[in-house]
C-alpha cells in the first residue's frame, strides 16, 4: 500500500508534464515561450510592454517568465498569457514580430485548451498537499 502511495503522488505531481508531452502541445507551449522570451529576455522590451500594459489598462501588468524547473507555474504562465493575448499580439505587431498563431483559431482553442487542463491538475495537485502535507507550491490563477 506504501508503494503505491508513493507511486500515486508521482503520478499527480507530474501529472502537467505527462499530459503536454502526451497531448502533443509542444507547438503550443514553445510559440508561448518564444513570445514571452521576446518580450522578458531585453530589458528595453520588457519595460515597454510594461508601460504597454498599464496604458491599455491591462487586467495584469506583467507577463510571467517560463521555468522549465517551476512546473508547477507553467499554468500560471500560459493563463497569463492567454488572459492578455491581445495585449501580447498587438504589441508583438508594434515591434514587427508577428506571431501568427495569435490569429489562428485553432491554436488559440489548443491554448484555451492547455490552460484549462493545467489549471485543473494543478487544483488536483493542491488538494493532494493539503491531504497529504506536502511540500509543493501552489498557485491559484
């Protein structure tokens, strides 16, 4: 019983990274990161769409970096993202970097998709440390 305790906290804590390897969404996830990257990577771009942001009255004022070792906030970057997507595209065009997939309607299905999944598993993941004590860090979008 030990045993498969154990194996069931594996499976639901790496339940995230299973599932976008396993649902085939790298497509979604890597556009995701090269337009969060090309906005957070140059200081000059990051405070321009921060200034962007808050000129447009955005819900939120930043975007939030992509962490291949935080997986856990991978659901909070790619909520955040797809909650200021328009602000995301039309300051992508403002710089001559056109993100296509922003006008696609399936990618952007895929995306709505992919955050709400994640947004699911990490609830799943939450409840889980509050049964059991864990240690894992969890983010509310």
């Amino acid at each position: 019983v030990a045993q498969n305790s154990h194996l069931m906290k594996y499976c639901i804590v790496h339940q995230e990274n299973l599932c976008t390897k396993d649902l085939k969404m790298d497509n979604v996830i890597q556009i995701v990161i090269k337009a969060v990257n090309f906005i957070r990577a140059k200081r000059l771009n990051h405070r321009q769409f921060q200034e962007f942001l808050k000129s447009m009255d955005a819900d939120y004022g930043n975007i939030i970096y992509f962490s291949e070792v935080g997986w856990l906030s991978r659901g909070q970057m790619l909520k955040r993202f797809y909650d200021l997507r328009h602000e995301i595209k039309s300051f992508m065009v403002s710089k001559a970097k056109f993100v296509p997939e922003l006008d696609n309607e399936n990618w952007l299905t895929d995306l709505a998709f992919l955050v709400d999944l994640i947004a699911h598993l990490n609830e799943l993941t939450c409840v889980f440390k509050v049964k059991t004590n864990s240690s894992i860090q969890c983010f509310k979008p």
